[in-house]
C-alpha cells in the first residue's frame, strides 16, 4: 500500500512509518518543524496540517491507498495552553482527512484516546458512554464524530492508551519523560490510585498495520497493553528496569484525594476492553514486562544515566 502518513516525526507516527516499511508498504512522512530523517520513509516532506487546502493538495498528489493520521497536540495541558492550534490539529485536521479519504477512496486509520472517558466507570467498552474531563478528551471525542461522519465507510479509528516505547525524539514516551525528570533532579508525582493501561507505540503501530491490511473493520476500537497498573507501579518498574534506586530516580507517591489540584482533569481509572479487536488481530496484546524488554535508554539523558 502507499501511505500518507502525518505526525512521522512523532512517538507513534515514528513507529508507524518503520513498522509499515518491514511490512512492505511504501509510506510518504509528513513532518510539521522536524527536519529529521523518518527511518522507514520512501519520500518526506515538512508541511503545516493547519493548512487544508495544502493538505489537500498533498493527499491529492500523493493519491495514496491509505492516510493515516498520527498528527496531534497529544498532550492535555498542551490543548488547554492553545486550544485553537489544537483544535486545528485534533478536530479540523482528521475532519478534513476524512473528506479527502472520501474523495480519493483511501482508507483513513485515525488515532483517538482513552481520555474521551471520565475515568469513573472502567473498564470501558467501545460502546461504553464517553464524557471526557478535559478538552483534549473533548477534541479526540469531536475528532472521531468528524472522521466517522465524513468516511464512515472507510475508516478506522483506535482509542490508545498512555503510550510507553521509544520516540524519536527520546523525549516524548512514558519512560523517556520519567528519566527525563530525573535527570533534571526532579521528583516526579506519581499517583498510587490513577489507572492506565499501556502499550508501545511501536505495539500500536503493529496493530493500526493489520486493521489497515484488513478489509473487514471499521469503524472505533480500543487497543492497549494486557495489564491495568497504577501510575506509581509503573513508575517503579520503569526505574526497577532501568536499574535505577531511590536515590538516584526518586518518586513521590501520592493518592488523587490528597492531591486535587494535581488531580483536576485525569481520569482515575480508564482500563479499558480491549474486544472485539484483541481476539481479531495477529498482533499481540502485550505485558508491561515485554514492552520494558524493548525501552532502550533515550539519547537525551544518557550522560545523566552513566553517571548513575
Ligand atoms: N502519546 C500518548 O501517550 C498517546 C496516548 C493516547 C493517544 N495518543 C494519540 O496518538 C496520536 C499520536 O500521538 P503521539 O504521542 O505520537 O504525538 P506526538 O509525539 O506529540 O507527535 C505529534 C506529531 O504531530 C505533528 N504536528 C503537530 N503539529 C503539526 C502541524 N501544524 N503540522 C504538521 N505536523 C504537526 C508533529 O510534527 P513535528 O514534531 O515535526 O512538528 C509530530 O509529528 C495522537 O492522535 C494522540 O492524541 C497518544
């Protein structure tokens, strides 16, 4: 297949264009600022995803069998800090690549969140009722309706959970922000009783892969990781892996009810079903200790790291 992917220079995006390459796709990256190589490439380009009419003009040249959408402000605080620019990239952007999917007949694979739940009722089903807490789970919520009203016969959208996994830029996943922190000689908060479910990125892209490879799905899924853990669990076995001590990466545990200032806009819990899709794809659901065996120690804190 020829893909147009956007946000390749991103965690997922990242993983997506070299996933796609060893399974003998041809993927042309869309980056926004980064001018950095996109490993698994055949062609890239930098183009401004708020520019529709740009966009268009590039699916159209490209003609591609399908987008995929990795392009977002993908941090809540991010969306409240320019909710126009991430209006622009969350909502307008996958409304418009739908049109367009529409237009060419391609396929769209687009990524929404788990953050379109409140967190109070997990685990979440697809078609369990959204309410999202915050506006990046209010966007991604507005972004499905778009991208499933414009091409509902040719999309594909995954609900994805907090995402572990190498980025490109080693400064964008679970792990990599931790050690991050850490080598800034932070303590990072943690809380005992908020619930996530992760995956890598590069475990998703596998996933978006074969929905994409099939002619059967369509429509919202969830993909995530096998196990629901506390946002200190994991914390804790990210340094445990990284052999790292209480001295050298230390962690503030703390619960939501002591913390609510911390705590306003996440979610407590948002574990979520991973049917039908789970027992669909080849690809696996995986533990958190597989996804640890694949984090390598990102770039940016390595000279903190050896000195440890
Ligand atoms: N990360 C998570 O934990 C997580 C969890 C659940 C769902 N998701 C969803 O998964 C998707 C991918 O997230 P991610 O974490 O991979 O994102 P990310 O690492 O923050 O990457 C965002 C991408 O969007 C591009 N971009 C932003 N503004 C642009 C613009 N104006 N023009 C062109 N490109 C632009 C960036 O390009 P440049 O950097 O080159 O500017 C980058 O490639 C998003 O839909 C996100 O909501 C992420």
């Amino acid at each position: 297949m020829h893909i147009f992917l956007t946000g390749a220079s991103g965690l997922v995006g990242g993983a997506f264009a070299k996933a796609a390459r060893r399974r003998g796709h041809t993927v042309t990256a869309i980056t926004g600022t980064s001018t950095a190589p996109v490993a698994g490439a055949k062609t890239q380009r930098r183009l401004d995803l708020t520019n529709e009419a740009a966009v268009t003009a590039a699916i159209l040249e490209a003609f591609p069998d399908l987008i995929v959408n990795c392009a977002a402000v993908s941090e809540p605080g991010k969306c409240d800090a320019d909710p126009v620019r991430s209006h622009q990239l969350n909502v307008a952007l996958p409304a418009a690549l739908a049109r367009v999917a529409h237009h060419v007949s391609a396929k769209l694979i687009h990524l929404s969140s788990e953050q379109v739940f409140d967190g109070t009722a997990a685990p979440y089903s697809t078609g369990s009722t959204t309410n999202p807490i915050n506006l990046y789970g209010r966007q991604k919520l507005a972004s499905e309706e778009a991208v499933h009203t414009a091409a509902s016969e040719f999309a594909i959208t995954l609900r994805a959970p907090l995402l572990t996994g190498n980025s490109p830029s080693g400064a964008r996943s679970l792990h990599e922000r931790l050690l991050a922190d850490w080598a800034a000689g932070k303590t990072p908060a943690v809380f005992a009783d908020e619930i996530r479910q992760p995956c890598t990125a590069e475990n998703l892209a596998e996933a978006m892969l074969e929905c994409a490879e099939r002619d059967d799905l369509r429509g919202v899924f969830h993909w995530a990781g096998a196990e629901p853990l506390s946002r200190a669990e994991l914390a804790r076995r990210i340094r445990d892996h990284f052999k790292l001590d209480e001295k050298s990466a230390p962690l503030r545990v703390v619960r939501r009810a002591e913390e609510p200032a911390l705590a306003a806009g996440r979610q407590a819990d948002l574990t979520l079903n991973l049917k039908p899709l789970a027992g669909l794809l080849k690809t696996p659901v995986e533990s958190f200790d597989a996804q640890l065996d694949q984090l390598v120690l990102p770039p940016p804190v390595r000279d903190w790291y050896f000195k440890q």
